[in-house]
C-alpha cells in the first residue's frame, strides 16, 4: 500500500485482518485501532524521549545509591571512606 502512494491507516487495513481472529480479549482490528491511538507521535516523540532518559538516569542514581549503601554496610577493613566517596 504505501509503495503503491496509498495512505495506511486502521480503516485502509481493516479488509486484511481476519475478523474472528482474537488478541487477548480483543479483536484484531480492535487491537489495531487501539495500538495506533496508544502510539507516539511525532509531536509527542521528545518529550516521550526526555521522560526516558529522565527515568534512567533516576534508575541509575538509585543504583549507584544502592551499592554505596551496601559498601558502607560491609566496608573491608582496608577500605577508608575517602576511598569509597572519592
């Protein structure tokens, strides 16, 4: 469709989905329209991308906390606390 200049949307693909067919509790074409309304789009692409980066790095940080908490609990006898913090 598309290589043929045809707009592909969930109405120009419903013919191709076999009615009966389920997805869950869903029926395919049901499935379809509610993945393309769930979708990102363009315009909302960045912000979508920022609050995954913002979430990782908040992951990364608790991690990063975690194992501090750890090493300070079962700090080896060498170990001094300007090693552990520098």
């Amino acid at each position: 469709m598309i290589a043929e200049g045809r707009p592909v949307n969930p109405i120009t693909i419903k013919p191709y989905f076999p009615a009966d067919q389920m997805v869950g509790d869903l029926t395919m074409f049901a499935y379809v329209i509610r993945l393309a309304s769930e979708a990102v789009t363009i315009s909302s692409a960045y912000d979508y991308g920022r609050g995954v980066i913002e979430m990782w790095a908040r992951h990364q940080l608790i991690a990063t906390a975690q194992d501090l908490d750890a090493l300070a609990r079962n700090m080896p006898v060498d170990m001094t606390l300007e090693k552990i913090i520098g």
